[in-house]
C-alpha cells in the first residue's frame, strides 16, 4: 500500500510524496504527515552491510512512493557523494561510555547537510513529476545551520530561487560568514532584526497567504520550503539511525534486536522526531532522550504535558536550540492524537491565541518514550571541558548539551544500555564557546586563530568548509525588520 501524506489540520484527500515535498507546507497552515508509518521489509541482519547510500533507498522507497526506483537513486547518488569528507557519511565515535553520531561531515559541517544535500534533487524531481513550469522559491527561516546547508544545496539548482532569513545577532559569527559568503545566482539571505521565532512565523504567514501566491503564481513563481516542515527533509533523517544501529550490529557492540538509548540536542523537533519514526518502523530503540538548553520549553513539555512557549527568550552558545517554538512537534501531536486533524487543530490553535496548550493522559502514555532534559551554559561549557580533559575528544556546543544531559539521566536512573548521542555539528562552527570551555584564559582571538587552535587541541584538521571563509568576500548584506520579510521577499523577486 503506497505512502500518502495528510495535513495535520484537516481532513482531505491524501497527496502523493512529490505534490508534499514541492507545496512544503499545507494550505490549512499544517504539516504533512504519512497515512502511516512503514515497517522495514527487510529485516536487520539483511541490512547489516548495507553502504549508506544502499540503506538510504531502504528507508526513503518507503515513504516516497510515487518515486521511481531510478528517480529515487539519482537523488541518492547526487546527495551522497564527494561533499562528504568519509564514505560512511556518518560514522559513530565511542568517547566516554557512548557513542557519537557524528552527522557534521558534509560541505556545511552540520547534520543540516544529511537531508538538505539531496532536498534539492528530490524537489526537482517532484517538479517534473508533476508538469510544474513555475521557478520554484524556497522560503527558509533559519536558527543557523539550515541556512547554510539550504543555501549550498540550492545554490545554482537550475529552476529555483532561495531566500533565507536569519536572526542578526542569533547566530555563531561563523555560522553567519557561512552565510552572507554564499555564492550563486539564485541565492539571497537576509538577517532580520528579531529571533529565529520572528523569522519561522514571518515565513508560515508568506506560506499561508494567498493573495501573495496569486502574486508569485502571475510573476511565474511559486514557494516550497527547505525549512524541517518538509517531508522531503524528515524522510532522509530517519536514515541516520537506522545506520548508527546497523553499524552497532556490525561491530558487534549490540545484539540483534538490543535495545538502545538516543539522544538528540533538540530545538525544531525535526531531529528527534526521525528518531521517532524509525522506532515506530521497527528499529530498536527505548528511550528518546530530547536534550534542550535554557530556552527548555520541551523539557517542560515532557515533564508537564503542557506547552508553554509564553517566556523569556534565551540567547545561548547553542543558538541552533534557542526555539520557543517546535514546528515539528506538531506532528508527534498528530500522531499521539490518533491521527485526529480536528483534536490538533483545536491544540494548534490554543497554541496560536494563548501561546500553551495541554496534551490529555492518553497522549502522554502514546508518547512515554520521551524524556526531556536540558543543559545550563554552565552545564554545556563545563561538558565540553570535561569530555576532553577525559578523552581528548572534542564536541560542539549542541552536542554537547546532549552530552550533559544523557550523562545526568544516566547517573539518576542507572540505565546502562548502549546509547547514541546525535553529535548535530563540528566543534569549528562554535570555535569561540568551545575554546573558552576548553581553555578559559584564551581571549582576543579571531575565529580563524581559534580555528588553528582547535585543530592543535583536537588532532583534527581545519575544515575546508571554514577555512575557505577566511578571504572569501561578504556577497549578502541586506538586513530587515522582522514587519517587512513579506515586502523583502517582493523585492527580491522583482514583484511591484
């Protein structure tokens, strides 16, 4: 039975993947969610030796079911290849009694760069699917590091434009020279005076406005987004620990059929929520440990049952995390509500009009595989030195909040099984707060003499994908206020 996809909003007709991936987000304001969740066809020992590329079909086939077999593999192959630094494409690091996922070796050296390497293929290949004649605008918001790997991904794409907004003063400076150094002639960034809260809504409202796409539609464009709303980027997420496991299972750290522990420093909910769905496929997996920093809304939320974004907003040294509001949440919502568009509406918009909502008994026992937990700045500065003091390995800021709190649960409830730690981003994207951990008396450096810092401490080479910043020239410096993204975007596109 082939895979449709639903508006978590309101009852309809199902649409194919290719029609989900190219409208990113449903008319109704909603997410687009599976009819259901596949079960592997094969099973774990059979996928054992798969290459990553072979498990990546595995796994997508599933849910991307108007895909050819050919298309499909295209997408793969032009993805999966040189832009990574390994031909493991996510190898798993054993430091300290767990392992690390490390999801940060393609060009962007984040793990944005596992989905968004192929969401530009499959895109493209949804357009043609479907007779789509219209230049496609991708409309992203970004926390730090979709942005960029959005901006790499599309950079050039015959047929597509991309604007990406992103908070001014919210990202890592590196994060923000990845950025505004991006080449391409259909390329745009914008920083906006407001959070990364400010830019996600700014880019939903432009989604759901229907005289602005009757404007767009006349100038012969049409929106989709690169933004974890879209399924084109969940599906490829789910591959990652399907393989995290597998590789366990080859190297004989675990069983088959063993459970394990994973644990994902979490701000938009797409990361975890992969998780999630490859669990519901069949992969062994106990706990769903959802690791936050101060900006703890999800800590609150597992712990409570209530969501309460209504609170003060944080900047911290994990800027990718700082997120009051958890797009993808949406869906677990969806789901742990039996699948009932109305019940999520309801919460939705208890969510839009008072800024809380609550979840019933029943949907806490549907989802008591998560666990919340969160990680002070003192907490993430004081992982990332201890980690090294003790191993020598060195992680970033995001990961290490994940770190800090698996290491706490750990302690609190003796829970022992074997546990993967999404490692989400290269320490060389956050060389100031990780040196400081590392090294507190360092001051007055420059990224680029942080950068050769770090790769002395860590035995680990400088990245191409920062040291190609140091001469490359500011190609982007259009700044906004957060009121005026719509009448950007216009402007951008030539539209009067």
């Amino acid at each position: 039975m082939s895979v449709e996809y639903f508006s978590t909003r309101t009852k309809g007709e199902g649409i194919s993947a290719s029609k989900a991936i190219l409208k990113g987000l449903s008319d109704d304001g909603g997410l687009f969610v599976p009819s259901y969740i596949p079960r592997f066809e094969k099973t774990l020992d059979e996928m054992t030796n798969m290459s990553y590329k072979e498990l990546a079909y595995e796994i997508m086939h599933l849910y991307l079911s108007d895909f050819t077999e050919e298309e499909l593999k295209d997408c793969i192959d032009k993805a999966y290849d040189e832009k990574f630094d390994t031909d493991v494409i996510a190898p798993l690091v054993s430091a300290d009694g767990a392992y690390y996922l490390e999801l940060f070796h393609g060009s962007t050296i984040a793990f944005k760069d596992m989905a968004l390497s192929i969401l530009p293929h499959l895109l493209t290949t949804s357009a043609r699917k479907n007779n789509i004649k219209n230049e496609i605008v991708i409309l992203t918001a970004t926390s730090g590091d979709t942005g960029k790997a959005a901006l790499a991904g599309f950079a050039d794409v015959p047929g597509t434009r991309i604007i990406v907004f992103y908070p001014k003063n919210g990202v890592s400076s590196i994060q923000e020279r990845q950025m505004v150094t991006q080449k391409g002639s259909n390329v745009s960034v914008v920083g906006i005076k407001g959070n990364f809260d400010d830019a996600q809504t700014g880019v939903k409202q432009m989604f759901n406005d229907r005289e602005l796409a009757s404007e767009l539609s006349d100038a012969g464009f049409q929106f989709s987004s690169a933004n974890s709303i879209n399924i084109g980027r969940l599906v490829p997420q789910i591959v990652y620990y399907v393989y995290a496991y597998l590789t366990l299972l080859r190297e004989q750290k675990i069983g088959n059929g063993d459970l394990i522990n994973v644990v994902v420093p979490t701000g938009n909910f797409g990361n975890i929520l992969a998780a999630f769905y490859a669990k519901n496929m069949g992969l062994p997996i106990d706990r769903l440990i959802c690791a936050s920093n101060e900006n703890k809304v999800l800590f609150d939320f597992f712990t409570t049952g209530e969501y309460d974004r209504n609170r003060e907003f944080k900047l911290t040294s994990s800027p990718s995390m700082d997120i009051l509001i958890s797009s993808n949440l949406e869906r677990l919502i969806y789901f742990t509500a039996g699948n009932d568009p109305v019940k999520n509406a309801s919460l939705m918009k208890e969510l839009a009009d008072t800024g809380r909502y609550s979840v019933d008994d029943d949907m806490k026992k549907v989802m008591s595989s998560f666990i919340g937990g969160y990680a002070t700045e003192e907490d993430t500065a004081r992982e990332i030195h201890e980690l090294y003091e003790r191993t020598g390995y060195v992680i970033d800021t995001h990961t290490a909040v994940a770190s800090n709190v698996y290491r706490r649960y750990r302690q609190e409830t003796g829970d022992d099984k074997v546990t993967v730690i999404a490692s989400t981003a290269s320490p060389y994207k956050f060389t100031g707060s990780v040196i400081k951990a590392i090294d507190p008396s360092v001051s007055g450096a420059d990224d680029f003499e942080l950068s050769d810092m770090l790769s002395k401490l860590s035995n680990v080479p400088v990245p191409d994908a920062v040291s190609m910043l140091k001469d490359a020239p500011v190609l982007h410096d259009i700044v906004c206020d957060k009121t005026q993204m719509k009448d950007t975007v216009k402007s951008l596109l030539g539209i009067e």
